[in-house]
C-alpha cells in the first residue's frame, strides 16, 4: 500500500484564494496551569491560536456554499468522501485560460484508458505547474458542459487543484450549484496530482471537520494505492 498526500500545507500567512482573508497561526500561551511554560522547550510547545475562512487550504465544499436551503459542513455525508476514485488529467489537452469541457474529460478518459463510473470520486488535474505559480489563480475551471456530466454519471464527489471549481468570468457559480443540489461535494486546491496512476484507479480519503454551520471544511486529502479495499 502507498499513501500520497494530496493536501496543502496550511501555514500562517497562506492565502488559498485572492477572496480569501489570510490563514493566521500563532502561539498561544495558557495561563491556567501555572508553571507549564517555564521552560524554553515547553514555550516552543506552547499551543497554537488558529483562525482560518472555513475555505482555507484544501478544503470541501459543503451544499450550503450555494444553496440556500443545503447541508452545511457537520451534515456532509462522509461515505462520499471515501471511496474508489480515478484522475482525470486535462492539464496536457488545455491553456490554462481554457476551460474543463465535458469532451475533455471524455478526451482524458479515452487516452488514460479508465473510465468515470457511478459513485466514483474523480479527481481533474487541471494546472501542469506547482500550487500558486504565475497564473495559477487567473487559471480556468469548469464550466456548464463538465458539470453536466458529472451530474450524469452520479459521481460522489469531485476534486480539483485550482481554488475555486468554477469559471472565473462566471459570476453566478452555475458550476457550484449544479453539483451541490445534486449532492456531488466540490474539492478544492488539491496538490501532487501528478504523482497519482493515469491507467488505474485508487482510494480517496478526505473527511471533513464537524464544524456546525460551516460552508465548507479544510480536509486531510490523501490517495491510497494498490489497496485491497478497491
């Protein structure tokens, strides 16, 4: 079994989005133990103080992202964030200005040889560069005709490695709320998609935290290959 990490570091100053307010971690000394830092090693291991957008880092999109009556995060059904999956490589049939098309999925489908099925989770490597290069937030997602075709095939859930699964010039985010009132939970700013198998296919984990009325979760998003639980 080989497990790759699919998740970007979260880390003090990290903007995940230009939308985005930045991920703040900072120590945090607690005073009500007297005498618990008085050390120099124990003040290293001071606790930290998080605060982070709910859409930091690599993170899933819960329905109430767009929908007004949708699930928020503590509701996700976590069954959909586990399970068989397979990637989707359009990074070499693309400009990065150009859009996610369903013919390109189907493109990437024919020349890797696997094939998207009910209830998969499917990944799209979108991006050939690294996380946060020169025109990687101005990159384009998905548009109309990709999420469409997801509905139709009744996947789980989807994962990109872009920060934002829609068009850039699509203002409404017709993309989200296709997939999100169809139950299909949206994966954003996966990393190390280049590392996963094109011809075979693999387990995905990523779970959400229980965050009560959140919109969406940062995630541990790993990959999990030649396992037996396929």
């Amino acid at each position: 079994m080989k497990i790759i990490d699919l998740t970007l570091e979260l880390y003090d100053g990290l903007i995940t989005d230009n939308d985005q307010v930045e991920v703040r971690i900072k120590k945090h000394s607690s005073k009500q133990k007297k005498g618990l830092y008085n050390n120099s090693l124990c003040k290293e291991r001071e606790p930290r103080f998080i605060s982070l957008p709910d859409h930091s880092g690599t993170h899933v999109d819960a329905p109430s992202h767009y929908i007004e009556t949708g699930d928020s995060v503590e509701k996700i059904n976590i069954e959909k964030m586990f399970g068989d999956s397979l990637i989707l490589d359009v990074s070499i049939l693309k400009e990065p200005h150009e859009p996610v098309t369903k013919d390109l999925l189907e493109e990437a489908e024919r020349r890797q040889g696997v094939y998207v099925e009910k209830d998969d989770i499917v990944l799209i490597r979108t991006w050939e560069k690294g996380w946060g290069e020169v025109g990687f937030f101005e990159a384009q997602a998905m548009d109309e005709s990709a999420a469409k075709w997801f509905i139709e095939k009744q996947i789980h859930a989807v994962g990109l490695d872009l920060p934002n699964a829609h068009m850039k010039s699509n203002i409404e985010s017709n993309v989200h709320q296709l997939l999100l009132s169809n139950e299909i939970y949206i994966v954003e700013n996966l990393i190390n998609l280049d590392q996963l198998p094109k011809h075979s296919r693999f387990l995905f984990f990523g779970i959400p935290l229980k965050l009560k009325n959140a919109t969406a979760s940062p995630i541990r998003a790993l990959s999990i290959l030649n396992s037996q639980l396929i």
